[in-house]
C-alpha cells in the first residue's frame, strides 16, 4: 500500500510541475543486490573515518568480514570453496545496519541538494 500512496504522489507532483512548465526528471536505484556488492575496505575506511570506531572496535568488523567462505552442498556433493571478497551477511541482524552504514554518504548528498 505504501508503493502505491508514494507512486501516486510522485505522478501528482510530476503532472503539478508540468502544469506550471518545469522540467521533471526521475532518476531510480535500483538495489536489489545491493548487499552483495559491499566493499569491505571502503566499509571500514567509512566506518573508521566517518563514524569514529578505533582500535578494538574497528577490529571486530574487521574481523567479521574477513576470512569469510561458502560452498554448496547438492546430493552429498560439495563444490569448491568460494572466498568472500565483498557483500555483507544476509539474514544476519548485522547486516542491514552494516549497510546503512555504508550508503550513509548517499542520503547526505539527497539532502544537501534540492531533489525530492
């Protein structure tokens, strides 16, 4: 329900600015596999330098993102080990906090401009 109450917004404020002859323009992110395209050593230089964790804390996300591996297993077979260079946990309940982290800078850049 929510989609559509802002789908309808947007069609109003867009048919509203036509109306009054201004230029619309719609741009749209598509994050469907955001997850899984994390950086790693950006996440950490974000968390480091934007958000202030040092030493110890820093280090356990270190920790936590490093050294990470998946196989799968089908009809008593396993595939060969794949090493995790990027992404965050899904499922995990870290993992969408992570990600906030992350794209913080994104919402900063929305705010800072004029766009709706």
């Amino acid at each position: 329900m929510v989609e559509s109450l802002s789908g309808v917004k947007l069609y109003n404020d867009m048919l509203l600015a036509a109306d009054s002859g201004q230029l619309t323009s719609l741009y749209l992110l598509d994050l469907t596999a955001s997850f899984d395209t994390v950086d790693h050593d950006l996440l950490l230089l974000r968390l480091e330098r934007q958000f202030g964790l040092q030493a110890v804390a820093l280090q356990c996300f270190r920790s936590y993102f490093s050294g990470r591996s998946f196989r799968v297993l089908y009809c008593n077979r396993s595939s060969s080990a794949v090493h995790i260079v990027c992404s965050v946990l899904h499922g995990s309940v870290l993992g969408p906090r992570v990600f906030i982290f992350y794209t913080a800078d994104l919402a900063d850049k929305f705010k800072s401009s004029s766009t709706k």
